[in-house]
C-alpha cells in the first residue's frame, strides 16, 4: 500500500494512532492543520507529521491549568509491590489535574 500525501479522516487517525472519536476531539479544540472541503476533512501527511513534533508537552500541561511546580517532588513511589503497583507515600499528596480540563465536547 502507498503512502498518499493527502489523507481523510480514517487515515489521518491512522497515521497518529489514534481513534477516530480522539482524533475528531482534538481536530475541533487544537489548531489541527486540516482543510474541510465539501463535507470531508482533508490532512497533508507532512503538515500533521510537521504539527505533532513541533507540539511541546509542556505547552499542554500549561494550558491544562496544572499549577503544580515541575521542581517540587510531591509524590515518591516505592519499590512495587507484589501487584506491581507502585505505593504512593507522600504525606501531602496534591490531586492531579485531568488531562482534559479545559475541553468542551459539542454535541
């Protein structure tokens, strides 16, 4: 199978390794490089190749209203348990923000 510069939905989702239903999610909240041309989408495999590593995940985590301070070590996990997970011992453990803050799902 040949690789095709321009790609639709299904392969674009592809080429990220993503689902159809996340890659749709970020095509509408992310500046997604993408032309709509009658009803469909349409993505340039360089463009989204080019969009992906230049994204910084800091950039992410910022806007994602995460304040916590990158320095601080408010979590230690000890050696794994007999389940293999990982025991959390911090005395003030801080609630993570969700990854998704911030995003709106239209219907």
């Amino acid at each position: 199978m040949t690789e095709r510069d321009i790609m639709n939905i299904d392969e674009a989702a592809e080429l990220l390794g993503v689902s159809i239903k996340t890659f749709n999610k970020v095509l509408h909240n992310e500046d997604m490089p993408a032309r709509k041309i009658g009803r469909e989408w349409k993505f340039s495999r360089r463009a989204l190749i080019d969009w992906v590593g230049n994204g910084r995940s800091r950039d992410f985590y910022k806007d994602s209203g995460d304040t916590r301070d990158e320095d601080t070590n408010d979590v230690e996990l000890t050696p794994r348990a007999r389940n293999g997970e990982g025991i959390r011992t911090a005395q003030t453990e801080k609630p993570r923000a969700r990854r998704t803050a911030g995003w709106q799902i239209e219907d």
